[in-house]
C-alpha cells in the first residue's frame, strides 16, 4: 500500500521511561546513546505501528497504564519517540485535557483567545470562530466571568469548544470528556462524527466502549504497551474485555505490581469459574428458540470473604449494543455473605425473549459499593436464538396483528 | 524521526503577544500601584546607592551627576537580571502546558524576556526625564544605536535563558545558581562605579564581560552624547555567541522536557 496516502502513520512507535528518580547525568542531558545500566526503564509503547487516511477514526482501549496516553504524547509532539516513527500530514489538533492552558484568572472571554493561540490558531482566526466556540460551549452568560469561578463541567466544555474549533486535519482526543454531563458528551461525539465526516482523521481513546463503536471506524486494544488487538470496534470490546480478565488472573498470581504499569480493574477475590446455560430440559445448551426461559448457572471461587457481592448479568449483540442488563443490586436483593476459600453456585432465569441471532451473555460480580469488581466477564459465552416468528431488531414482543 | 508536511511555526505569533501580555496583566493584577513598580525598584535602589557614594565614599564620576549615572545603568541591568531570573524558571513554571500541549518551547522564555521590556520601557522613560533635567544631550545622532545596544543585550540575555531554562527543568539548583550568578556578576558591571575605578592590568580581562560593553555604550550614548564605546564589539561577539550556543542546546534537549517533569 502506499505510505502517502496515510494522514497518520505510526511505524515501529515506541517510547521508554526511566523509573524512579535516577541522578540525571550531563551525558545522558545530551542525549548520549548509552544508557547507564544502573537505570531501570519501563517500555510505555513498544512497537506500535497503525496507519489512518483521511476520514479514518481510530479508538484506543486499554486499562489504564497501557500506553494510550503516551501515543496521543507522541503523535501531538509533546513527547519525543525512543524508536520508531510518525508521520503526520496536516494540522492537528490534540485534546490530552480540557482547558490546560487556561489561566484562572482570565475571563471565559480573555481564555479563547489565549488557549485559541495556544493550540496554534491566529487571532483572526479565533475572531472569526469565536460565536461558534461560546455557542457551543454554552456559555454565553459567562463569557466575561473568570473562568476559575466556572463549574468543572462549564471549564471542561469551554476547553472543547476551543480545541475541537481549531478545524484540524488531524484530532487526538484522549479520555477528556468524562467530565461533562451526558447532554455535552453527546453534543462532543456528534461533532466529532461531524469532523470525521469531513474527513478529519481522528484519534480517540475512552473506557466509554459505546463512544468508541460510535465514533470510531477501527479500533485497537493497548496492553502494557504492546497493541494486543486491532479490528472492529466490537470485536476490539470483546477482546478488551477478555484481556482485562486474563490479566486479572495473571495479576493475581503475581501480587502486587509497581503502580502505573498495570491497572487493577478487578481484585479478583472472588472468580467466576464457570458459567453453563441450560435448557427446560437442564440440559447445557447454546442454542435456544426464542421465547424460551433458559436458566444460567456460575460456578464462584471467593478467595477472601465477601460481604454481599452484586451480581449482574449482560447480553449484548456481537456489534456491541446492549441487550439487556440487569443486577442484584437494582432487584432489590441482599446476596448473603460468603466467606473465604469457599466456593458458590448462583443460578438466574432468563426468557430469551429475542429475535434470531447470536448473542453474547456476560456476568459481573460486583463489590456491595458497586466501587470494584470482583470478577467481570462480557463476553462468557456466545449463543444462538433460533425459531422466532420472523420479527426483526432486538427484542422479540410477539405482536399479535387484529383487523378490528 | 518526526515528519509533518505542515509548518505550524508561523501561527505562534499570536501566541508570543498574547503569552507575553498574560504574563505583563498577571504580574500588576490586584497591585496599586502597577506599573509603577517598574520604576520604584530602580529608583530605590539607586537612591540607597547615591547616598553611599556621594555621602559614604564619594565615588568620581566626572560631569555627570551620580543619580543619572547609576540610574542609567540600573536600567539597563534590571532588564538584564530579572529576564534571566524569569526566563530560567519560565519553563518550570508551566509544566502543565508542557506537559500537555506542543507548541514551540521557545516561546514561554522569549516571553518571558519580552515581559520585562514592557519593565523596561516604563522605567526607561523616567532616564529621559532625568537626562533632560540635568541638561545632557538628547537626541543626537548616537541615539540610533540605542536599539542595536538593547538588541545585543536581549540577544545575550536570550542565549543565556535559553539555557538556564533548560538546565532548570533537569537541576533545579539552576534557580538558586542564577540567583547567585546575577549578585556576583552586578559588582563586575560598572553599574554602581565608573569603569575607570578598575585596575589597569584588569581591564582586558574585565571587558570580556559583555554586559561591560553593553553599559559603557548605554552611558556613552545616553550621558556623553558620544556613540558606543568600542568594547560593544566584543560584546555584540559574545551575545551572538551565546545566543546560538543557547539555541543550539535548547533544540538539543528540548525533546527531553515533557519526559522530566
């Protein structure tokens, strides 16, 4: 293929830090090729390579500590490659957090214009934006206010607002608009969508899996630098998923690891071992006809003594969209206590009131605070509905049709 | 390697002006007296220092009165002195834009020397009102060489904070150096005395200083109506000197800022 056609090309990207506070020497300022021995180094991306024409979006999952960030450095020019290349063929414009060059005393007013400059625009050119970034923004009662008496929500639209107006050929957005509210997120992605319509190349990264498969065309999986996984946005959030579970295994074999390399999703003091669906029959079934209650059955190793753990269970199309999702905790249901080193066997029914198709069915075992998890499969087994009454989209209501 | 077709570099301009007069708005903002601290400082210290050496120990400074021989320097050097001191934390001090966004580097510490021109300019226009109440020439022909003297002078302070700014993210006993640095370097200036007041022997020695060069010009020019003395040559050498010698390890180690932090 050829190289040109790419507006964003990694080739071999890879990016070593020092761990700990090591003396800096003269040499090593200077940027002498032998590095000391005594230094310890952490690869926060190694061999990544990726390219995207015109149009593209690229979303980027991964726990935290996997080297999504450090690409968005590297790409934006903030942070130089160890080894490695990219090129980049046009403006861009980089989002790491919202309102960084803001200045708390500066007016909403006054802060346009110094984060507008900041991220590269000429004056004139905030001028001529400028009613588009307040009406975006939606601050337009604020506009004269010191931005250090904004909401953190009003900050963080303000920071968009400027840097999505920026009009780049190129947009790296990384996990920044978690702060806003559901309403300015939407408005975010939608003009994001628009960008990439207009074939701005874009970059993205989120935990928000649904923002991904909506914005992104392609989407890669980050795991302790290394890109693990590249394909469809769905297929890419199944297989997150299953890395997360994998390395919550791993993780748990090997103890405690050294903070910002690995992130701790789940504790895994408690595993979900083994998950079987069985049919009216009892017995253990992957296709089952629509309409039909199938009952699922876990099998659960608590490895420290759990006090009221919440269940839940998800079922998802393999392109992503939620099916269904319900918990212990929103049934109102106080699960017992169990205790260390013992194992127990949960059981729900499920009327598989659904059209044909195949769907994924997941588990979450979440602590009684709902603030980790103990465990957390989406994707545990894949099976089939079969023998519907021809309806199509999700669900399956059995309209019954009458001339009345 | 980094490659990118788009030369952004020109658009930074509006990002100088408008880092530079952040910089200016944000050092007066809830200040009475503002701007006027520009020339209170200056002022200050060249009253404690006429005192003592027109009092104390008389120091002779020929035909010109002790007050606009001092102050006439004390200008000059207090551009020359806080641009460093801000220049060398200019980076430290925005980390987080560092950190966070790429924009030219360089940008933060040519702001920060341009934020004391602005010092400057203030404190500058009270060395004209002093020139003409004591009678001295004004508005000769050597007054055109006023920018070239100030040019050299910021190209030197620039080639210096370019890396005292960089070593500052790597050391941060660059900051405590520089302080020591600028005290020491004050009483090698003729600032406070005439350089006449130096040893014979000392003299070649003593003009490798560029900022030597530098002063003397400013009082030949701006008191004696002369042009600049001859010892700007050396300096106008050492300042572009040093100015490329600063460029050069900015651009070599700049790579390395966001990595530090």
């Amino acid at each position: 293929m050829d190289s040109m056609e790419y507006t964003v090309q990694a080739i071999n990207l890879s990016k070593r830090y020092r761990i700990g506070h090591a003396p800096l020497s003269l040499r090593s300022l200077l940027g002498s090729k032998k590095y000391s021995q005594v230094d310890r180094y952490h690869w926060a991306v190694k061999d990544v390579c990726f390219g995207l024409k015109p149009g593209e979006s690229l979303g980027i999952i991964g726990p935290n500590g996997a080297g999504k960030t450090t690409i968005l450095k590297l790409l934006s020019r903030i942070t130089y490659p160890t080894e490695g290349e990219i090129s980049m063929d046009g403006r861009f414009s980089a989002l790491i957090e919202l309102g960084a060059g803001f200045h708390p005393d500066l007016t909403g007013r006054e802060n346009i214009f110094l984060n507008g400059t900041i991220l590269g625009m000429r004056r004139e050119e905030i001028q001529e934006r400028f009613d588009r970034i307040v009406e975006f923004a939606g601050i337009g009662d604020y506009l004269d206010t010191p931005v250090k008496r904004y909401s953190s929500g009003m900050y963080a639209r303000l920071g968009f607002s400027v840097a999505a107006h920026v009009d780049p050929e190129i947009l790296l957005v990384d996990e920044v608009l978690a702060v806003g509210d559901m309403a300015f997120q939407k408005k975010c992605y939608d003009h994001m969508l628009k960008l990439r319509d207009k074939g701005t190349t874009l970059i993205f990264i989120s935990h928000n899996l649904q923002a991904i498969q909506r914005v992104c065309s392609s989407c890669m999986v980050m795991y302790r630098g290394h890109k693990v996984f590249e394909g469809s946005p769905a297929e890419a959030t199944a297989e997150y998923s299953n890395i997360i579970r994998r390395s919550a295994v791993e993780l748990s074999h090997l103890g405690p690891v050294e903070s910002g390399i690995a992130q701790r999703v789940m504790t895994h003091k408690g595993v979900i071992q083994d998950i079987a669906m069985l049919n009216q029959d009892g017995e253990p079934a992957l296709t089952v006809h629509s309409g039909e209650t199938v009952r699922v059955r876990a099998k659960i190793a608590f490895h420290e003594t759990s006090p009221s753990p919440v269940f839940a269970c998800l079922i998802q199309k393999p392109d992503g969209q939620f099916v269904y999702n319900y918990t212990t905790y929103w049934a109102d249901l106080t699960t017992p206590t169990f205790e260390a080193n013992t194992t127990a066997e949960i059981e729900f029914s499920l009327k598989i009131n659904l059209v044909e198709g195949m769907y994924y069915l997941g588990l979450n075992l979440a602590y009684s605070d709902l603030s980790r998890y103990y465990d957390r499969i989406d994707r545990a087994l894949d099976f089939f509905v079969v023998g519907g009454d021809g309806a199509r989209g999700v669900a399956d209501l059995r309209a019954q049709f009458k001339v009345l | 390697m980094i490659k990118s077709r788009a030369n952004q570099s020109h658009a930074y301009r509006d990002f100088l002006i408008a880092w530079t007069s952040r910089i200016v708005r944000a050092r007066y903002q809830q200040s009475i007296l503002g701007g006027l601290w520009a020339i209170i400082q200056p002022a200050a210290t060249v009253a404690v220092f006429t005192i003592i050496f027109t009092r104390f120990i008389p120091v002779d400074t020929g035909e010109i009165p002790y007050v606009v021989f001092s102050y006439s320097a004390m200008v000059p050097w207090l551009l020359f002195s806080a641009s460093i001191t801000d220049m060398v934390e200019s980076l430290v001090m925005n980390m987080n834009l560092v950190t966070k966004i790429f924009f030219p580097r360089e940008i933060l510490v040519l702001a920060a020397l341009l934020a004391r021109v602005f010092d400057f300019a203030i404190a500058f226009s009270i060395l004209i009102v002093l020139i003409m109440v004591y009678r001295l020439p004004v508005l000769h022909i050597g007054w055109l060489f006023l920018p070239v003297i100030l040019a050299i002078q910021m190209a030197l302070s620039l080639g210096l904070g370019l890396i005292g700014a960089s070593l500052n993210v790597f050391y941060r006993d660059i900051k405590h150096m520089i302080g020591l640095g600028m005290q020491l370097w004050f009483y090698a200036t003729p600032i406070i005395y005439p350089p006449t007041l130096v040893p014979e022997a000392w003299r070649s020695l003593y003009h490798l200083n560029p900022m030597v060069g530098v002063i003397e010009s400013y009082r030949a020019v701006l008191l004696r109506g002369q042009l600049p003395s001859s010892s700007l040559l050396i300096s106008a050498a050492l300042a572009a000197g040093i100015l490329v010698a600063g460029y050069l390890f900015f651009r070599l180690v700049e790579h390395q800022f966001a990595d530090v932090v």
